[in-house]
C-alpha cells in the first residue's frame, strides 16, 4: 500500500525559504563578504506555518 506523506503547510510569505543571507557591500579583512542573515518573520525562521485553527486558540 502506498504511503501518504503529511501536508506541511509553508509559510505564504517566504514561500519555504525562511532564511536569507544578503551581502552588504563590505568586506572583511580577509577578502569575505560582509553577509546579514534575516529571517522570515510572519513564520519566524521555520519555514512553515500552523493551521489558522490553532493559530487562533493559542496552541
């Protein structure tokens, strides 16, 4: 029999990708990029979001 995968609802605002890393336009020392990593913030970096049922209860 096959097996179902779970529905993991993602995040509508970052499409998946909670994470990015954007470069500054600096550089260190070394020769590196100078990079800020921000996250999603409506998903608060896990890529993913809860029912709007239990968003709602505080669960």
């Amino acid at each position: 029999m096959p097996q179902h995968a779970q529905n993991t609802r993602v995040c509508r605002d970052c499409d998946g990708f909670a994470t990015a890393a954007i470069t500054t336009g600096t550089r260190h020392r070394d020769g590196s990029r100078s990079t800020l990593r921000i996250t999603c913030p409506a998903c608060k970096g896990t890529g993913h979001t809860a029912p709007a049922t239990l968003a709602r209860t505080g669960r």
